[in-house]
C-alpha cells in the first residue's frame, strides 16, 4: 500500500476548508493512497500557556519545556487540536483515530541531545509503523500528535516536522507539508520544483527570505534522512489536496541534486 503523510501546520488548521477533508477521504478509495496525518498546534498552545502565566521561551526556534509546559502541550496537541481534525475528518464522510505518539509506543524517544537546555523536548528513536498499518487496514484514516514517550514512560515534546519525517521514513511515504502559502517564491511565481543547490542559491541571494528559509532547508534535510519525495502545499486552497494526488502543477516539490538530474 502506497502511503502520504500530511503534516498540517497549526498556523494553516483554522483556514483549511472542508474540500480538504472530503478530498483526504477519498484519497485511499479514488487513488489508492492511504493519508496519515500529523498536526502541529503551536499557537493554541501558546495562547494556553499565556492564559495560564506559564513561561516558554523559544530558544534557536525550539520551546523550552517543562513539565508543567509538557501538560499543557498534550492537552492541546493530543486533545482539542487533534480531536477536532478526528471530527473534521467524520464530517467529511470519513473514519479517524486520533493518537499521540505515547499511545503504543507509536513514536519512542530521547531526551535531544544538545547542549541548550531545551528541557523535556525529545528525538525520536523509532516508529511503531505496525499501528498506522493496522489501523489503515480497517480503513481508519490516523491522526497522530508529535508526543512521543520514551521506556520508563516518560513523555517528550517533539518538533511537528521531525514527527512527521520520521513516520514519512518509516512508512517509506512521500511527505506534504500543508502551510499557509503557495510555496517556494522566486520572481513573484511559484517554483514547481528545486534541488538543493538552487535552494542553496536563492537562500544566499535572498530569493527565499525569513520563514521559508528553516521549512526549505527542513526538507532538504528531511529527503536527507530517507524521505523519498516532500512537497509544500497550501492547505487553505480549494482542491489542493486532489490537484496534488492528480499530479497538477501545484505548490513546491524538493528534491536533492541527484534526483533532478535522474528526471531531467
């Protein structure tokens, strides 16, 4: 079975509509492909903690997390914010099982190692890519919260992206990265497709600027790390989900040099 994880953005979940959800659901049915999401949450969790006068500083883009920090992250992440994509999904007509990563040791991790006091924010390990195949197998459509959990049960904040690598990795799947813009600029148009040596050189003359900078060199560094294909949609177009699976000519795909040169 040929899977696709979605990672969809915190920042893009409030301006995702429904044709997104409708299209996620007949994915395994019109293409044969099985979706496995994975959600961020990061404002939601922001505005909590300052509701709550918790401190959470990011450092170098990472928020620091502490155990009263950790409570509130999966209160948000492996509660309302993934519990209200379970019911989006049952909305559209489809069928959803929303876990974190602490549920059958899907995701194990590790304390990052570092040598920033990041507190308890995790690497993961492995995947426990059985549960998504088992749950795939009973046409459920997984939605996963990056908290991850080590052998002694503690838990760890995990990076959305990382979380979603890793899954992507394991189930040998492409990976959509589903944000709130079209994709990688260059000239006021969108760049269908870009290597890393042309990314490279539109970072270095400031082509590609400020917060697409850490998502481009994510995913080089993702396809790095084993991923086959990842590609940056925009989560709050109509159809853009059923256009990509089409093959349309939508949002940015990345590839490493030797792949570009195997498809020109």
């Amino acid at each position: 079975m040929e899977y696709l994880v979605i990672k969809i953005g915190g920042s893009v979940m409030d301006k995702i509509p429904p044709s997104f959800y409708k299209d996620l659901v007949k994915m395994k049915v019109q293409h044969g492909v099985q979706p496995v999401l994975v959600h961020g949450g990061g404002p939601n969790i922001s505005s909590h903690l300052e509701l709550m006068k918790i401190q959470s500083p990011f450092i170098n883009g990472i928020r620091k997390t502490t155990e009263p920090v950790l409570q509130v992250v999966e209160m948000i992440l492996s509660g309302s914010t993934n519990k209200e994509l379970v019911r989006n999904i049952i909305k559209a007509g489809g069928n959803a099982f929303g876990l974190s990563g602490v549920d059958g040791m899907l995701l194990e991790a590790k304390l990052l190692e570092s040598e920033v006091d990041f507190g308890l924010v995790g690497e993961i390990v492995s995947v426990n890519q059985g549960i998504l195949q088992q749950l795939a197998a009973i046409e459920m459509i997984p939605v996963v919260s990056p908290v991850a959990v080590d052998g002694l049960g503690q838990s760890y904040n995990i990076n959305a992206d990382c979380a979603a690598a890793a899954i992507a990795k394991a189930l040998h799947a492409s990976l959509c990265i589903v944000t709130d813009v079209d994709g990688v600029f260059a000239n006021d148009k969108v760049i269908p497709a870009i290597s890393d040596l042309e990314a490279d050189r539109l970072i270095e003359n400031e082509t590609i600027t400020g917060g697409m900078i850490p998502k481009v060199q994510s995913a080089f560094q993702t396809l790095n790390e084993g991923v086959k294909e990842v590609v940056i949609l925009n989560g709050s177009s109509e159809r853009i989900l059923s256009d990509f699976i089409q093959g349309k000519d939508v949002g940015t795909t990345f590839y490493l040099k030797e792949a570009m040169k195997n498809i020109g």
